[in-house]
C-alpha cells in the first residue's frame, strides 16, 4: 500500500486553506441568504393567515417544521374564524366559488359606436338669376317750367 503525503494534512485532496476559504464564504454568504429569504416569505404567509409572524423561525428547527406545516395545513386560521364570526358565507372545504368581479370588464377593444345616418347631400343653393334687363326708373311726368308738375288730366 502506498504511503500518500499531503502538502496540507487534513484538507481534503491537499488543497490549500485560501481555496477552501475562497469556496466556503461565498456559499456560506449564498446559503444565509436563501435561509433569511425563506424565513421571511413564511412570514408573511402566516401573518396573512392570522398567525404571528415569528412562527416561521420555526421553520428552522428539524422535525418541527414539518409539524408546523402540517399544523398550518389542517388548521382553522384565525382569518377564517374572524370571517365566520363577522357572517361570512363558509364554502365547504376545497371548494373556492368563482367570485364576481367587482368592477365591469371592459374589452380591449371597444369599436365606435355607431352613427346616425348621414342627411342625404342637399343639392347646393341656386344662386339668384341676375334680371334680364336693369330695372327701369319709373316714368316721371314732363315739368313745367319753374319745377311744378303739370295739372292733373280730368
């Protein structure tokens, strides 16, 4: 059997400590993260059913946070007993009726609403016939001399 030596003995392979390091804090950063994440959206799941939101530190906890899961799954929420006591109507479980929106739904596209029917074209205005002839002043009688009008004719 060979005898193996190792540069650095009890790292894995012989790898130097700076690249062991080099990989574990980034997925040490990596994993609080996700686990900060995680706590916070069961969170606010059990703060929306009624439930404090600290609960979901939990979730941490081997074996308890599948307790809790199923806990949280046959439960009656808090929410739900508050509905029932303000006379909610209580569906029969698994059932969600379809709710009614509560605003109308209009189309994406509405067509224009419809016209009046058009009047039928009027033919254009006749513009007025110019007189045959200019109108003539009316005849006056012949004067006298120093401007009187002649005797009436009996």
């Amino acid at each position: 059997m060979p005898n193996y030596t190792y540069p650095y003995p009890g790292l894995p392979g012989g790898a130097p400590p700076q690249a062991v390091l080099a990989v574990l804090i980034p997925s040490l950063i990596v994993s609080v993260l996700f686990l900060v994440f995680f706590v916070w959206i069961y969170g606010r799941i059990l703060h929306k059913a009624g439930y404090s939101g600290w609960l979901a530190l939990l979730m941490l906890i081997p074996l308890v946070n599948i307790i809790l899961i199923l806990w949280f799954a046959f439960a009656t929420w808090p929410v739900e007993r508050r509905a029932a006591a303000m006379g909610a109507p209580q569906a029969p479980a698994g059932y969600y009726p379809p709710q009614q929106p509560q605003v109308p739904v209009q189309p994406a596209y509405a067509p224009p609403a419809p016209q009046p029917p058009a009047q039928p074209p009027q033919p254009p205005a006749q513009p007025a016939q110019p007189p045959a002839q200019p109108p003539q002043p009316p005849a006056q009688p012949p004067q006298q001399p120093g401007g009187y009008p002649p005797p009436p004719q009996a």
